[in-house]
C-alpha cells in the first residue's frame, strides 16, 4: 500500500478507513519485528523506520483535522502517541536505542483497537 493510496481512502467510510488504517499499521508491525529479529541491512532499518514515521505522520495531520470525528481528548492523545512513536524511530534510526519492543507493542495497541 502505498502512501498515497492510503491518504486516497481517509474520506471512505469509517470502517472502510479504519480498515486500511489496521493494514498498514500491520504492516509496519511487521517491518518492525524483522528489526527485532536481528539480522538486517542498514537500508532495510531506515526504511522500516522511515515507513512507520510517515504512516504516524499521516495519521497526525488526520487527527489534526477539525473535520475530524474523533472526541477532541481523544484526537490529542493518539496524537501525542503518534509524536511519541516518530521520536522513538528516530532515536532508533539514529542508533541512540536499538529496542523496538515499545514501538511495537504500541503499534499493535493502536492497531488492535481499531475495530
């Protein structure tokens, strides 16, 4: 999926969108847990890192939104997750931490709830 085809479906219906949003949450948990795995280029690294930073930023903006359905509380705390998860990538990519088992286990949170 790409990003593009994913800021494409924003509009559909909630369950639809939320749908998506699952999918490419998924995604990215999996890239995730390759990394954990060990046994990784340089390359693989920073785009697993670089694809969870843009699916996050994606979600922000949507959330950011005053379109956006979501109860306004709730909209601040995704967002303050989302900021959270793009500063632990960085870290991460800039080999200032090398544990990816938070940043997974909130993706799989996030994504779970999804429903």
């Amino acid at each position: 999926m790409t990003f593009e085809a994913y800021e494409a479906v924003v509009e559909d219906s909630g369950q639809e969108a939320r749908g998506r949003e699952r999918q490419a949450l998924s995604l990215g948990i999996d890239r995730l847990e390759r990394l954990q795995k060990g046994a990784f280029s340089m390359e693989e690294l920073v785009k697993s890192l670089l694809y969870i930073r843009r699916l996050w930023a994606i979600f922000i903006e949507d959330l950011s939104h005053p379109d956006n359905g979501l109860p306004e509380q709730l909209r601040a705390d995704i967002i303050s997750i989302g900021l959270w998860v793009i500063k632990e990538a960085d870290r991460l990519r800039e080999e200032k931490s090398n544990d990816v088992t938070q940043l997974i286990e909130i993706n799989r949170m996030i994504r779970d709830s999804l429903q």
